[in-house]
C-alpha cells in the first residue's frame, strides 16, 4: 500500500470528518479555508487513496438490548495457520463478536463482545467459543465503561 503524503489541509480535513463525517463540503471548505470545489477535489483524493475505510453511524448499544460487553481472551492450543485461520473465521461470523484482534503474547485472540446479559454471556463462551476444537482456553473481562477517541493519532507525517 502505497503512502499518501498529508499535508496541514489533509491533516485537518481528516480529523473533521473522523469527528463529523456529516459536514457538507462547504461547512468542510469553510474549515480549512479553501474553495469548494478544492476542497472537493481533495475529500475526492483522499477517498480514492483509500484514507477512509468508510462511513458508519455510531449506535447506542443499549438502546438495541445490549446491556453487556466484554473482552474474551482466547488461546489455542495448535498455532497451526489453518487453526489460526480457523478460529478467526468461527469467531468473525458470530454475531455477538463486534470485533477480533489477533495479538501476540500470552493469548492469540482477543474478541470485544457485545451481548444482552450475562446468561448471554455464558452461552457464548460455553457454546460457541471454548467447545472449538482449536481452544485451549478463555478468560472473559466484562467492560465497566470505555471511551473511543474517534481520531487517528498520529497520521499527519513529517511534512504536516
């Protein structure tokens, strides 16, 4: 994957759209002191360089039944590719899984869960995670509260 060099603008057009990826292009413009139609071209550059992953909207999981989440750390007894690639497909297609992190260290996986209580809880770990061929072992760590900073640190570079 091939750099993109950022310069002041780029850095700054990113970190607005990381925190409000709603702005229109002339509340965008009026930001960054450029026309429009530049700043335009350069929301279209960084889109086509592959900057953004996407857009999302950010959902309030209580509000969905979602009282609970937890981080689920996983190893596995083989280190094995295909057990490896095995378990993150398994893990990656259920639902409760909001994300996989494959890592290095005492664990292999570590999966943020979100689900309806602790019985949910339970049935994910007894059910559909440690009865895996691949699983040697879990430790479950609910979440009390977690803070997201919505902007990439440390992606302007050395000419920003």
């Amino acid at each position: 994957m091939t750099r993109f060099r950022i310069d002041r603008t780029y850095a700054r057009l990113i970190a607005l759209l990381q925190k409000n990826a709603r702005l229109s292009n002339k509340e965008l413009a009026a930001h960054v002191e450029l026309a429009p139609s530049s700043c335009l071209e350069r929301v279209r550059r960084l889109r086509e360089a592959g900057v953004f992953r996407g857009y999302h909207a950010e959902v309030e999981p209580s509000i969905l039944g979602i009282s609970l989440q937890a981080m689920v750390a996983v190893r596995l007894r083989d280190h094995a590719r295909q057990a490896l690639d095995a378990f993150r497909t398994h893990a990656g297609s259920l639902p409760e899984v909001h994300a996989v992190f494959q890592m290095a260290g005492n664990v292999d996986f570590l999966l943020h869960v979100m689900v309806r209580d602790a019985n949910h809880l339970l049935d994910l770990n007894s059910n559909h995670l440690s009865t895996r061929p691949e699983v040697d072992r879990i430790e479950t760590s609910i979440i009390f509260d977690h803070h997201r900073n919505p902007v990439l640190p440390n992606y302007t570079g050395p000419d920003a």
